[in-house]
C-alpha cells in the first residue's frame, strides 16, 4: 500500500442546528435535585446539564426503580455561552423493596449516555430545605425521622433546624455529600435556646468529608441543629442530604471481617440499637471484587440507618491477642492468617511473630480504611532482634530539582532534566527528597516539557514501600540505582540511600491502607509490627492484617486519567459514545498483585453488530494501554449495551482471566451516536525508526458542518522511551482553528527496545467550559476520537552502554 495513503477513522458532526459549532456535543449532567428519594415512593427529579436535548430514557443502576421523561426544556446560557443548557423533569418511581444506599444513573441522548450521576435511596420521608433557615431566628422545623435535601448557596452560609428533644433522648443527624457529588464540607452543631454550641462534628466518617452527629439530651426542649460548610464556601454543588431521628444507627463493627465460607459474629457499636450487641455475618454470601460484603444490620429497633462493610477473607482468622507491643511479647501465628486486631490507644504497637523460608515472597495487607476503620496503618518487618529488616540501598548517580509543588497523586514532574543534555529516561527510579521512589514513565526532553511518573487511577505509584506525598517546590531528587543490602556502590559522588520493609499507603486501590511484599533474606523467624502512622488510637482503629505467601495476580480497571491532555478525563470514558464511521479510545489499566510482572493481553467482548474494537497489550512493567472501539457508518444500537472488557495473563502455567472494572462508576455502557463533528486521519499506516532516531507522523482532521475550534492531539500506546517531540507544556499539541493538520515527531530514546508497537493519534474536541478554563480541567465534558493504527517498527540499533545495563531486579508492581 502506497504509504501516503490517508487511513483513519471518519467521523462526521452532528447537526446541532447553529451556523458554527465550536465545542463537544458530549451530554453532560451538571447537577440533579433533590439528589435521592425514599423507598416506596414516587418524586419528581430535576436534571440540569447541556447536549440532553433529545432525552429518551435514565437508566438506574439497581433494581425496584423506574423513570418517566416528562420535560425537556432548553434555558437561556446567559452572557457569551453558545452551548444549549437544558433543564429535564423526570417522574422517578422508587419501589418498596429498593434497596437503600447510594446508587445513580445515567441519562439516554441522542448524543450517547451521559457522565453517571449519583442518587440515593433512603429509608425516611423526605423533603426539601425551605433554604430561608439561614439565620437562628427562622431555624426551620424538624419533625423526625426526616432526610432534608438542601444546599449552601451563597459563601459563609449556614442552615438552622429546630426539633423538640425529650430528655433521655439520643437523636442521630447523619450527612450525605460527598458521596453524591458535592464538594462540600459539612460540619454540624447542637446548640441548646441561646444558642450556645452543646455538640459538633465535622468529618466522622474516615476518608470523606461528612458528619455524623449523635447526641443523649440531658433535658427536654427546643434545640437548634446548624450544618455550615468547614471552608465557609457555597454554590450550586454544595448540596447535602441530612437525615434525623430517633433511628439505630451502626457507627462500627469488631472484628472488621469474617472468614469466607463460615458463619461468624461481629460486636457492632452505634446510636439507638435497641441492645444489640453483635449480629451474625453469613460468610457463604458472595463478596464484591474487592472481598468485602455489605451487611444490613437488623435491631430491636429496626434496620440501621445503613449497612456496613466488612470482609470476607480467604485465610484463618484469629484475634489479636494484648499484650503485643514488644518483641518479648509478640503474638506467633503460623502462614497464612488474618489477624483482626485494634491499635486500642495512643502509641499502640502490635507485633506477631511468624516463620518464613530465605527467598519465598510473603504478602503483608492491611485492611483498614477501606472498611471505615479511622487506622492510618504502617507495617514494618523486623529481625530477630528487633531491628527493621533493610531492603534495598539507592546510590544517587544524578542530582537535580523539581522545579514545582507536587501533591501525592500528581504524575507530572516538572524540570526533571535538562532537555540540552538528556540524562534522565524512560525506566529510571527517581527518588524525591530521599522519601519516595518512583519510575519515570516519559522523560522530559525539550523546553516546556516534563517527565511523566509511572501510576494509574489517577494516583502515582511510589517503589519498594516507599509512599506518595506531597512535595514543597524545589525538592531535590536523584536519579538513583537500586542495589541489594551489601551491595557497593560504583562512586562516591552523591549520597547512599537505605530503604527498609516498611509501607505506610499501599498505593493505588490501598488508599491508607498498607501493602508489603517481603522476601526473607534468610531463614527463620521474623516480626511484623503494625502502627497508626500518626500514634493515634482508640475503639474506631480497627484493623485485619493478612500474611501469607505470595499469589502473583492482577486485577483490571477502566482508567481513564493517565492522558497527555491535561485537562482531564473526557466524556464517555468509562461508557464510549461511538460515532459512526468513527472511533473512540479506552484506556484500561492493570494493578499488579504480588509481583506479577507479565503481559496482559486485553480485548473488548460482547459487543453488537456493527461494531468492532482493536485488543492490546500492557507490556511485562507497564500498566496501561488504549484500545479502539469503533462503528460502521450504517450502524444501529437501538439501546445501549454492556461495556465488557477482558485482560488474559498466563501466571504459573495456566490462564487467568479478569474483567475490567469502574473504580467508582458502575454501569460501563457502549452507545453508537450520530457521526462526530471532525474526521481524524494519521499517516504513513507504518513507520519505521531506530533507537536514537527521529521519524514524522501527520495528523490530519477534516472539520464537517462547520465545527470551526481547535483540537488537541494526543498520540496514545508509545511504548517507554519514544515519545512525541514539540509538546508546549499543558497545552501539548494543537491543530489551531482554521488548520487541518500538524506534523508530529516521534524521537526514540537510545534505550528503545526492538519491536512492533500498534500506535494511533486522538483529538480533543473540547466543551465550551474546558476551553474557557484554558485547559485547566475538563470536567469530563471534552470529547476524544481516533485514528485507525499505525505500526511502529523498532529496528534493532546500536545497543547503549545506558541500554545494556537497565535491569532493575525490581517488581513491577512497585511494592
């Protein structure tokens, strides 16, 4: 085939009814009122949010609920906005027998499924906040039990309810916020008729920003609830759902699991239970992916409130045992084990004692604040005599400075290098102010530019136990070489750095929770000692400690924020809206478990007539890859379908097969819309480069019923250490307006393997508020289409000295 043949995937706009068309036709939920509803009953839903003209349908995730379209109407933009903004009705039918939690939906366009957005079912009637309560004087009345939905609309604002209380009584205010989208901060207050503060609370819940407030009243009267915002800010997303009363409420359990296929008892601790003391917990009932299992817990008094979360382990449980916080009186346990345990009080140390062979890999996990426990956990393995095993010395090889702030999710390392005088590359361990080690995934090479750590669902992915945090401007960092305890280092011109078995945040999934793959140096006995971070403890510190021996395994996820773009995420990420005769990518990413380093090959299933996707591979220390899925220009999808992707990895001789999931969106749909407003075409279908050489790629778009913006390009799959020259910082690579194409460069480190890479080019057509924003953030708006493949040919060059001697003994999975 001649090489200057265009090949791409052709999308064409959709009609939008105005003489230009500048921004994404992506449907967008910004906000819906009231966000939730009571069990067994039937409510009228607000939706507000631009593309939902044309509405058909809402899909719920959950059964017992159904909804009926009853307006659509189009609201003035106001000011220079040329993006129609449309309000919608929806009669939502809430059945008795739904289940109550927080659950959410995502609306039918003609221009696909849009973002998902999240609704709760509640046990109690509902109402909404009068919103004139925002002085003490005309506190609104409370009659329980009751859920207000309200919001703090202007800065500073707070809300006033008033309700009787008899003495004796003990009355439970719970918020529910950030769960449901909104940003704000709640904190609630118990003021007694002057007004004077009896009770508050602000952040009960670990890992999120909302309150629980419970309080026993000493006497009867007239009391006043306040509910402010900890920042004093407000607006439209600052909106809240609080529920009253006299209800049982479970604010905790011990032990925070049971063994898997047993039948066990939990002490649970709350408001209003009636006596109950401890509830049965069936461990034959199936766990979600991550192990655990929602439990409903039932009282004298009636359902709690809402259920809780506990685990179902795999191994044998066994109860902590005090004293424990020395070596002389460390607790033994024999592999593999759960221990359910509580660090009881300030300072609290637990040690258990355990056997392992020189060699053989042992798993240390804690599960703590995945299961609402307040424990911040740090684990560390000790020797014989009580000393931190070390496990690997990094000896400095390259000083230099991050030149910016850097928080502990950020991928982004800005000023890494020189772009005159390469010495950073794809590969390398980069450690940050001596306490974090991560792996450069990009390295920066040219004016503007910047290095690119590894990670995935949105998180950076710190080595060898170390832990991301936040970094002050100017951190001094070194390009490091990873040797075992004992080795020598090859000069003495920068520091030696020692790391020990010892985590504090396990890492992307883990959130606080702590994650430790040990390999015993020798033969023999060994400590774990586990701590809160912060010498913190107490009845709400609860914690299962799992040791065994290493299962290597994986796990896959649809992630959609490792991007060149950034302004984020685009719309239909998680849930593609395929135009026809056009293509859209899904980036999946794998979490690797217990060391697993192979390949992952990744493909779409399922999926209907008249569609089709392109499969991938995330390479052996890799841990994203980008597919295509794409529709014929004829094709038809009456209705949205299932989004279904599979990851297939051979792992100790046989074949182990896991399906990629959501981290917080459930219901993963693929919709085919009309053709897209651009046509995306790259060229050659091949190229061919060398390790140190350059090759050119040209983008092309062809702008159909007078799309006129500028698009950002985006080349997807580059495997480490080939990487796209000219990028102008966050802005990276545009085709401004009134152009059709830009010419790309791909420069090849000296380190680039040899191989054939399946590559293809993606514009980003964004929305109106994403270019406005300057790029700053797309709030899931912005729209992303691709080229069809193109074939990266490796050829074998002169191998490096830097090449030959990369090999980093090092797991791929960063623990």
């Amino acid at each position: 085939m001649n090489p200057r043949v265009l090949i791409g995937c052709l999308a064409a706009m959709i009609g939008s009814g105005s003489a230009e068309s500048r921004y994404s036709p992506s449907p967008v939920v910004y906000q819906a009122h009231p966000a939730g509803a009571q069990r067994g009953t039937a409510t009228v839903v607000t939706v507000e949010g631009i593309n939902l003209r044309g509405t058909s349908r809402l899909l719920f995730h959950g059964p017992g609920v159904s909804a009926r379209i009853l307006e659509v109407a189009e609201l003035p933009t106001g000011g220079p906005s040329k993006t129609a903004h449309e309000r919608l009705r929806i009669a939502l039918d809430v059945g008795a027998a739904a289940e109550t939690g927080v659950h959410g939906f995502r609306l039918v366009t003609p221009f696909g499924t849009t973002n998902w957005v999240p609704f709760a079912i509640g046990q109690f009637p509902e109402r909404p906040a009068t919103e004139t309560n925002v002085e003490l004087a005309s506190a609104e009345r409370l009659a329980f039990p009751v859920t207000v939905n309200g919001c703090l609309r202007r800065p500073g604002e707070a809300h006033y309810y008033a309700f009787a209380a008899g003495a004796g009584d003990e009355i439970t205010f719970v918020v529910e916020a950030s769960r449901l989208g909104s940003k704000l901060d709640s904190v609630l207050a118990i003021l007694d008729g002057r007004g004077e503060r009896l009770a508050e609370n602000d952040n009960f819940f670990a890992g999120r920003p909302d309150s629980l407030l419970a309080h026993r009243f000493a006497g009867a009267g007239r009391y006043i609830l306040r509910i402010s915002d900890a920042a004093e800010r407000a607006g439209e997303q600052y909106h809240y759902r609080l529920t009253a009363g006299r209800f049982p409420c479970v604010t905790g359990i011990f032990p925070l699991g049971v063994e898997r296929g047993t039948m066990g008892r939990v002490r649970i601790r709350g408001y209003n239970l009636g006596g109950a003391e401890d509830v049965e917990v069936d461990g034959h009932l199936p766990p979600d992916e991550n192990g655990f299992l929602s439990l409903k817990v039932k009282t004298p008094r009636g359902e709690a409130l809402f259920p809780v979360q506990l685990a179902l382990g795999k191994h044998r449980a066994v109860r902590e045992r005090e004293p424990n916080d020395t070596v002389a009186e460390a607790q033994s346990v024999e592999l593999p084990v759960t221990m359910d345990g509580q660090v009881g009080r300030r300072g609290d140390r637990d040690l258990y004692r355990f056997r392992a062979r020189a060699g053989e890999a042992i798993a240390l996990e804690v599960s703590a604040r995945r299961l609402g426990s307040l424990l911040d956990s740090f684990v560390e393995v000790l020797d014989q005599a009580g000393r931190v095993v070390p496990r690997a010395f990094l000896e400095g090889v390259v000083e230099n400075l991050e030149q910016d702030a850097l928080d502990s999710h950020t991928l982004d390392l800005s000023r890494l290098d020189t772009f005159t005088k390469p010495e950073f590359f794809p590969g390398d361990f980069v450690l940050i102010e001596g306490v974090e080690l991560v792996r450069l995934q990009e390295a920066m090479r040219y004016t503007d530019g910047f290095s690119v750590a590894q990670g995935y669902l949105g998180q950076r992915l710190a080595w060898l136990g170390t832990t991301a945090q936040n970094h002050a401007a100017l951190a001094r960092v070194y390009k490091v070489r990873v040797m075992p305890p004992g080795g020598r280092p090859a000069s003495a011109d920068f520091p030696i750095f020692r790391l020990d078995y010892q985590n504090d945040d396990g890492g992307p999934t883990f959130g606080k929770d702590s994650y430790l793959l040990f390999t015993p140096p020798n033969t023999g006995d060994y400590f774990v000692r586990l701590r809160d971070v912060r010498d913190l403890g107490g009845e709400r510190f609860g914690y299962r400690l799992t040791i065994r021996r290493a299962t290597p395994g994986f796990r896959l996820f649809f992630d959609d924020t490792f991007s060149q773009h950034r302004d984020g995420r685009a719309a239909g990420a998680r849930n593609p809206n395929v135009p026809r005769g056009g293509c859209v990518p899904v980036t999946v990413s794998v979490h690797r478990i217990d060391g697993f380093a192979g390949e992952v090959a990744v493909e779409v299933t399922g999926l209907p007539a008249g569609t089709r996707a392109t499969s991938g591979i995330i390479r052996e220390g890799e841990f994203h890859t980008s597919l295509l899925v794409s529709a014929d220009p004829d094709a038809v999808l009456d209705a949205p379908v299932p989004l279904r992707v599979l990851g297939r990895a051979r792992i100790a001789g046989r074949e182990v097969v896991e399906t990629a999931q959501a981290a917080d969106e459930p219901m993963n749909l693929i919709s085919v819309v009309p053709p897209a407003m651009v046509s995306v075409y790259a060229e050659p279908e091949r190229l061919v480069i060398q390790p140190e050489g350059t090759a050119r790629l040209s983008v092309r778009v062809k702008r159909h019923d007078g799309f006129a913006g500028d698009v950002g390009v985006e080349v997807k799959n580059l495997p480490p250490g080939l990487f796209v020259t000219g990028r102008s910082g966050a802005a990276g690579i545009t085709i401004g307006e009134g152009e059709s194409y830009r010419t790309i460069v791909l420069q090849a480190d000296p380190s680039l393997s040899p191989g054939i890479f399946p590559i293809f080019a993606v514009v980003r057509v964004k929305s109106e508020r994403a270019a406005t924003m300057r790029g700053i953030a797309s709030l899931g708006e912005s729209a992303d289409y691709g080229s069809s493949p193109i074939l990266v040919s490796v050829e074998q060059g002169a191998r490096s000295e830097r090449q030959a001697g990369r090999g980093s003994g090092v797991r791929p999975d960063g623990r």
